[in-house]
C-alpha cells in the first residue's frame, strides 16, 4: 500500500499517519519529493481497508499494491493447481468435459446420457437437482431424489458426478451423492454456502456471479480457501450486459486474467453464456483456444422437451461433432480433451 500526501500535508500529519502504520505492525518507507511526500507501506496489508488512511488528515490518496485476495492469488502461489475428480485432474494441458442435462428429470434420461458419456471415454456427468431458476415458478428440480439417481448412473457407467447446492444446510446432504459441488452465478456471493463448502473435503465449482467482477470471484473463491478447502475450479458463465442476443456475454476475457491472477484451473460455461445451443460449439472452441481447462456443458437426448434450459442443450450428435472438434483443436494446442 502506498499513501500519497496533500502538497501542503504538515510534518504532524505526515508522523501522526506514520505512527498508525507502525502500531498496526507494517512498516513505514517515507519519501519526500519537492512536491509531494509519499510513504510505501510493506507487510501483507490487504486486509486494512483503504477507509482507515485515506480519512487521515493530510492523505490525499491511498493505493493497494498487492490484490486482496492472497490464497488464490498466483503471486503467492506460482504454480497451477490441478483438482482431482474422478480420476481426472482438472487443471494446465488438458481440457475437461463436464457434460448433461440441465436438470435431472428421470433415469431414463440420466441413463442414456451417462452410457453414452462412459462409452465415448468421457468422465464427468453434470445435472442439477437442486435448480435455481430465472423465475421462482419453473420446475425447480427433483431435489434428493435426482441425486439418488445421478448417484447410481455415475456408479454403473464409472462417471463422477457434478452438482449444486444452494444452501449451506443442504451441504451434507448433497454431499452424499456428489463428487464435486457446483455453486451457481446466485450465489456468488453467499457466504455462509460458501463457508459450509470451505469446511469439507470436496472440490467447488465456483461459478462467477452474472454482475460479478473478476475480482470479486476470486474473492469468494479465497474465502472458501481461508476456510480450508482449496481445491476449487473456476468458472466463466456470461455475464449481464446490455447485449440482448445472448442469454449472457461470454466474458472470454475472463479466461487469461483468472489465469494470470490466480492458480485455480477456469472452466467455462458456453451453454449459460449462450443460451442458444446453434451458438455452444462456437464458444467451446473458443474456450479452449484462450486457454480455459475445459468446460460445463448442457446436452439432452431430447432437448425440445427438456424440463429446464432446452434451447441451450446440444442432442448427443450434435455434442459428438463438437467433441471431435475440439479434439482436433486440442491436437493443434497440444491440450488432451478429457
Ligand atoms: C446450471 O448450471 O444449471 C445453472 C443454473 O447455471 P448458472 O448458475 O450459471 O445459471
Ligand atoms: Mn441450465
């Protein structure tokens, strides 16, 4: 942190603001130029709001050197991290496929998507039980239920499973079906989720809230890292703009700079972002060109009469055309499609 002084800041001002810095245990670096005299600050001072310096008298401006979040952040932590699920590791040099309906409607559908994920090699399943919806009057998901039956098909076809949880409460219960939690763009930012899932075992999908700043997910994926459990994926899914021909925009932006921020592998969302699957292939594709770990994607055996989030879904052929795709891209990148 540095504090830049008022030209006309006196010398009581300037040692009163030194002697704050002192008693919270940082250490002061004074310099005076002709104009104007600034004092570095060094110790990890990301946790000391801006507010308690810049209404000193005397201070002009106070400015953050360091991110505020630390555990996520790659300058204290250079290498990637890799988070193991299902005999897979998520993270640099290969792109994950997590693939499957929206919604969990029945085991016939869950059946005809795991056997055919399992039979083209791939390892993850995705679908939610517990759904939050864009109105509080759409099919909200088959609850306990929908795990059991998520459960039992990744058992029978080897897959792991990937699903929400939208309520701290609902953690341990969830967690009896699920290998790997995903937390929605709703819920971003709830901490007391976000605390519960920070005292377990099990990897997080942390899905960027849709007003969400980039700082702000890496945020609260440091705030399940404070609470204990590290092994998280991030996730792009769209963001709100004024754009109305997407569901969302998909901030590919967002790719490279969690990446240089912060170790964590970054999946992305193309189905969210999109919300017209004629549009899915395209930013899976580019996805994996800007360097995303891979992706979560909705795909139905019949997505016109899908219970949740149809119009987004690939059928099954249309994922396979895209799964060769990206294999071949990969093939270029040097990146194994997993
Ligand atoms: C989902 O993955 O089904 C979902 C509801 O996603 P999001 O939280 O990104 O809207
Ligand atoms: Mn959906």
């Amino acid at each position: 942190m540095i504090l830049i002084f008022q030209k006309d800041a006196t010398e009581s001002q300037i040692q009163q603001a030194l002697e704050k810095i002192t008693a919270l245990g940082y250490v002061p670096h004074l310099s005076r130029g002709v104009l104007k005299t600034i004092v570095g600050v060094t110790g990890d001072d990301r946790s000391v709001a801006e507010l308690e310096f810049d209404q000193l008298p005397g201070v002009e401006e106070v400015v953050h050197v360091l991110k505020p979040f630390k555990l996520a952040s790659r300058d204290f932590h250079p290498e990637d991290t890799r988070v193991e699920i299902g005999g897979l590791r998520i993270g640099s040099d290969t792109f994950s496929l997590i693939a499957g309906p929206c919604s969990v409607e029945d085991e016939d559908q869950i059946e005809a998507i795991a056997s055919y994920l399992a039979q083209n090699g791939l390892k993850l399943i995705r679908g939610g039980a517990f759904k939050p919806r864009s109105s509080p009057y759409s099919f909200q998901g088959l609850g306990e239920e929908g795990l059991k039956i998520l459960k039992s098909a990744g058992r029978r076809h080897g897959l792991a499973v990937v699903t929400e949880v939208m309520a701290a409460h609902d953690v341990e219960m969830v967690g009896r079906y699920t290998d790997m939690f995903q937390v929605g763009t709703r819920n971003m930012q709830n901490f007391a989720l976000l605390r519960a899932l920070g005292e377990i075992r099990k990897p997080v999908l942390l899905k960027r809230s849709m007003m969400g700043t980039i700082e702000e997910l890496l945020l609260s994926a440091e705030y399940i890292m404070k609470a204990g459990n590290t092994d998280i994926v991030l996730c792009e899914r769209g963001i709100r703009t004024f754009e109305t021909a997407t569901r969302n925009t998909l901030d590919i932006a967002a790719i490279p700079v969690c990446k240089r921020w912060s170790h964590l592998p970054v999946i992305v969302d193309p189905s969210h972002s999109m919300g017209d699957w004629h549009y899915v292939p395209s930013a899976s594709l580019a996805a994996l060109a800007a360097g995303a770990d891979g992706i979560i994607i909705e795909i139905h055996p019949r997505p016109e009469a899908a219970k949740s989030d149809g119009k987004q879904s690939l059928t099954l052929e249309n994922f396979q055309r895209l799964f060769v795709k990206l294999q071949q891209l990969g093939e270029v990148l040097g990146v194994r499609v997993q």
